[in-house]
C-alpha cells in the first residue's frame, strides 16, 4: 500500500486507488499521516477536523473515522495499520510506503 501526502491525499493499494471516503476520514488520515508513525493525539484530530467550532460529539466521530478507516485499509491487505495510543491514534507505515518520507530520504 503506497500513501501520498504531497500533493492530494492519495492511497493505492496493488496498483488501484483506494476510496477514503468523506472530508473527516481524508482529513484525519492526513494527519496521522503527517505525523506517521508517531502518535497523535484525539485532540488534535478533533481540531484538524472541525476547526474551531467542534460539535459535542465531536470525539465520538474522530473515533468512527478511525474505525472506518482501519477496516478500509485491512479490506485492501494492510492489516492493523492504525494503532491506539494512550491519548490518541498512530498510522504505522514503512518510509519506502510514503512519499514524504521517500522524498525526506532523498534529500
């Protein structure tokens, strides 16, 4: 499974684009994608998903978003890519399965 964040969010899995579905579940992989391989806190999900104005649940849809994305990806073969950490969510991916971090390496 290749990731791309430089650029539009991209996920290809054996050749073929993978659907991540709406803005949350796009935004919230972003994230953790940023920070790959690291944890990130449900916090600052919530607020790369609703801004300033976060509804009360808020948390709940954080947490919905990582549980469609984790089946997503482990329908595509990716197995448990989205770890919970104490205080939020980490994506574990190989640097060669990521274009930044390819790009990071390169340079």
């Amino acid at each position: 499974m290749q990731f791309k964040i430089l650029g539009p969010l991209e996920v290809t899995a054996g050749g073929q684009h993978v659907v991540i579905g709406g803005t949350r579940q796009q935004t919230v992989l972003g994230l953790l994608l940023l920070d790959a391989n690291r944890p990130v806190t449900i916090e600052r999900l919530v607020d790369a998903a609703y801004d300033d104005d976060p509804p009360t649940t808020a948390r709940a849809q954080v947490q919905i978003s990582i549980s469609t994305l984790r089946r997503l990806l482990t329908a595509r073969g990716r197995g448990t890519v989205i770890a919970t950490r104490s205080r939020g969510y980490s994506i574990q991916v190989p640097g060669e399965h990521l274009d930044a971090q390819r790009f990071h390496d390169l340079i």
